[in-house]
C-alpha cells in the first residue's frame, strides 16, 4: 500500500511540472483557403458539364498536312469517306470537317463559301475552284486545297482527281496545266473575316468521386448447342457395274427364234400359200377366150343349119 502511494504521489508532481509548460506555447494557427462551391456543377449531367475554352481557328499546316495524308484514296463519285473514297467536293469537305470547319458538299456552293483572294495571295489552307472539263462550261465543276506558300509559282494544290489515268486522290499545279484555263477563283475559309467558325469539342469534366456505382448486369447463361456428330464416311465407294456387249446382246435375243430360222418359216408359209392358190385357180372353170378360128367355125355351124 506504501508503493502505490509513492506512485500516485510521483504521477501528480509531474502533471504540475508539465501542464505549465504547455500553456505558455499557443498552437499555431493554419491558413487554409477556401475553394468555390461547384455543388451546383456536380449537380448537372456529365454531358452538360463542359469546359470553358475559347475555339480558334485551325492551323493551316495542319489541314494541308492531313489531306496530303489522303493521297491515294480512290475517286468515287460523291464519297466522302477514305474507306470507300472521294470526290473533289467530299474531299474537302471531311479534310475541313475533321478540324471543325464546316463546308458544303457540293462544288456548286464551295465558289460562294469564306471570302474571295487574288490568285498572288493564296496561301495554304485556301480552296481554289475550276470550271468543269468541258471547253464551253462556266460553272464550277472541281476544286482542290492550296498546299504551296504564299506568292509561291507553281501553285500547287492537292485534290482528288476525276481523270482516266489517275483517279485518286494527288498534287496538281495550276500553271502550265489545263487547269490554268480552267481556273476560277481562291477562296479563304481560314481566319478571320470568312464567316466560318470552327466549331471544337466538347471537353467533359472528371465526374465526381461520390458518384453512385453502377449496377453490374445480371450474368445470362448461354447454353451452347451442340452439333450431332457427322456419320464416317466408308473407305471404300461401292461401285456400279455396268453390263457388257455380249451380256447386253443376250438379253436382248433371250429366247427369241434366231432371225435366220424365223427367215426360213416366212419363205416356206409363202411357197405352201402359193401353191394353194394356184391350185383353186386350176379347179375353177374359166371359159376360154374364143380365138378367130374359132369364131369361123362357130358362124359356118350356124349356116348350115
């Protein structure tokens, strides 16, 4: 009982040695700052959740780079896809689409899109137009990308050509080619004062971490079917066989009369029924045809009498 006296006596002195040395030191304070609440955001669809960026125009590297990209792709007559292939119109108007510049499919309507530049002051990225292939036609009728820098000769552009010997998708330069006669106009539907937005995508935001798991499908058990075994084929086919000549000949007479002694019954049945006949013509009385001298003697008979 003296031991645990001394220990409790001992535990007290030493919580008077310490507790005033704790109150002199103040803890110190931390700074934190506060972030807005975004409860209202989180409250919202993850696809209206999108992030605030400003949509500039695409580089024009970037354009030339990805329809050069394109060269080899088969014509095809209104494609717009690579897998199936291009026409001139759809050509450019899935380059431009891929970087949110919309254009229309059509050549027809591509001389009236963006803004009209000189010839000098093509720079890439730009449409040129042509007329069609014919000597008399005055409408659009082709259309390409300018690919060459500005004031640069030959001006050169990539397209997908409708031509016999190379339907594909190319380069082509406008000077000392057909399509210097054809040449219509340039226009620039990249950068301002063109009247084209491009139009960027949508970037959602991370969805919250107290997002609720989703429910896993119930597990469908598919029962597999399975083939009857196919019979084994035999070895060996068994084969037809077919009858001979003499076989075949046998039975075709079988027990018919041989023709020689069939020939030799005819002729004799014929003599035996010609004898028949002429014996019933020598039975039969015909009266004899009365020759002249029998005549003579006929008449002299009567005058005597």
């Amino acid at each position: 009982m003296r031991y645990i006296w001394m220990i409790f006596v001992g535990l007290l002195l030493a919580m008077a040695g310490i507790l005033p040395r704790l109150g002199k030191h103040k803890p110190a304070q931390i700074a934190t700052t506060t972030s807005p609440d975004d409860s209202a955001l989180r409250a919202q669809p993850a696809s209206l959740r999108t992030a605030a960026s400003t949509t500039l125009p695409p580089r024009a590297d970037s354009v030339v780079a990805f329809g050069l990209a394109q060269r080899g792709t088969p014509y095809v007559y209104a494609g717009t896809s690579p897998l199936t292939g291009f026409d001139c119109s759809g050509f450019i108007m899935y380059t431009f689409a891929h970087f949110g510049v919309p254009v229309p499919h059509s050549t027809a309507l591509l001389i009236d899109v963006g803004r009209p530049v000189a010839r000098s002051e093509a720079q890439p990225g730009d449409i040129v137009v042509f007329t069609g292939t014919a000597t008399t036609s005055t409408t659009p009728g082709h259309a390409g990308i300018v690919i060459s820098p500005r004031g640069e000769l030959p001006l050169r552009f990539v397209h997908a050509s409708s031509s016999r010997r190379e339907p594909f998708v190319k380069v082509s330069q406008v000077e000392n080619s057909d399509y210097e006669r054809r040449f219509m106009q340039v226009r620039r539907v990249l950068g301002p004062g063109t009247g084209l937005v491009a139009t960027a995508r949508p970037k959602l935001l991370p969805a919250p971490a107290s997002t609720p798991p989703v429910a896993a499908l119930p597990a469908r058990r598919v029962v597999a079917e399975v083939a009857a075994p196919m019979p084994a084929l035999p070895q060996r086919l068994a084969t037809k066989k077919y009858p001979t000549a003499s076989v075949t000949a046998k039975k075709a007479t079988g027990n018919k009369v041989p023709i020689k002694a069939t020939a030799k019954k005819v002729s004799a049945k014929a003599s035996v029924t010609a004898k028949k006949k002429a014996t019933a013509t020598a039975k039969r009385k015909v009266p004899a045809k009365p020759t002249h001298a029998t005549v003579k003697k006929h008449r002299a008979t009567k005058a005597r009498k």
